[in-house]
C-alpha cells in the first residue's frame, strides 16, 4: 500500500472518481480507463473508498485496486 499522487473528479452529491495518477518513485503517470466497481470498508478503524480500476500500462491491461483514506484524504495504490 503506496501513497500515489492522485487526481480525482467529484461530482455534485461529493462522491469521488479517480481520474489518473503518478507510480510511486517514477515519473509514469496512469490514467484510470474503468472503474470497475468501488465500496466503503475499513481499515484499522480508518473509513476508505476501494476502487477496483482497470488501465492499459506498456500495452497491457491490468486491474488494480485504489484507496482513499476518508480522514486523511490521502489516496493508496493498493494492489497492482
């Protein structure tokens, strides 16, 4: 679980879409083709929105998971 850079699209009622962000220690940045679906758990008490993403990287799609840190609002690549 990294702390990524992250820019995130909100709507009207405040619900959050992720939009791209920067790899951890690169330069690379990721655009999120599909937000395949998002849920709320928690995590060591800490409230967090779960985005399972898809993105082409290198040519290749690939599924991922992202975390936004209600409290914080911190964003964490999660799984990749």
């Amino acid at each position: 679980m990294k702390p990524i850079e992250m820019i995130a699209v909100f709507n009207c009622e405040g619900k959050s879409r992720p939009y791209r962000f920067k790899m951890p220690g690169t330069e690379c940045v990721i655009k999120v083709d599909r937000v395949d679906y998002s849920q709320e758990e928690k995590l060591a008490g800490n409230k967090m929105l779960v985005f399972r993403c898809r993105s082409i990287i290198d040519g290749t799609e690939r599924i991922y998971e992202l975390k936004y840190e209600l409290g914080t609002c911190k964003w964490y690549l999660f799984k990749m």
